[in-house]
C-alpha cells in the first residue's frame, strides 16, 4: 500500500508536470497556437513511452500488444493535454488520481 501511495503521489506530482504541463508550456510558447503544441505533446509523451520501453532489459517494441499500449497511452496522454486545456492543473490531477486508484482493486 506504501509502494502504490508513493508510485500515485509521483505521477501527480512529477510524471504530469515533466511530460504533460512543462512540454505544453514550451510549446504553446513556441509556436503561440494549441493546435501544434496539442500535438507534439502527444508526441512527446509517447516518444517518452518509446524510449522507456527501448531501455528495457526486454524490450517487446516489435509486439502487437506494445502497439496497443502506445494506442492507450496516445489516447490518455491526448485526454490530459484537452484536460489541461478546459480546467487546468486540477482537472488534470483528478484525472489522475482516477486513473490511479484503478490499483486499488488489486490489493
């Protein structure tokens, strides 16, 4: 329960901030529009996502079921960008928080 209390306390606190809130910001003033910098945060989080599963000591890059995580990953890191952009840092964190708390049910 200590273990899942921190891994949820980290994504909150710095895995949102690192791929989601500090890429958006550089982004968006970078270009000065959200649609590019809608997409390459996206982008980068699956870049991310990539990287992480290449430095693996077994990586499974060339499986079907990596495809699929990269789907579901794409899809939720494109939710916290869109929530980010209606309600902010809170709504975000929510979202989160629900995502998370999916482990509860594990024990």
């Amino acid at each position: 329960m200590e273990q899942r209390l921190a891994m949820t306390l980290f994504s909150l606190g710095l895995k949102q901030l690192f791929v989601v809130f500090a890429p958006f910001a550089w982004l968006i003033r970078l270009f000065g529009r959200k649609e590019p910098a809608f997409i390459l945060t996206v982008v980068f989080g699956l870049a991310v996502v990539v990287i992480r599963e290449y430095r693996s000591p077994s990586p499974m890059l060339a499986e079907p079921f990596f495809l699929g995580l990269l789907a579901i990953r794409g899809a939720a890191q494109a939710l916290s960008v869109y929530l980010y952009l209606r309600g902010g840092v809170l709504l975000v964190w929510w979202w989160e928080l629900l995502l998370q708390s999916r482990h509860l049910l594990n024990g």
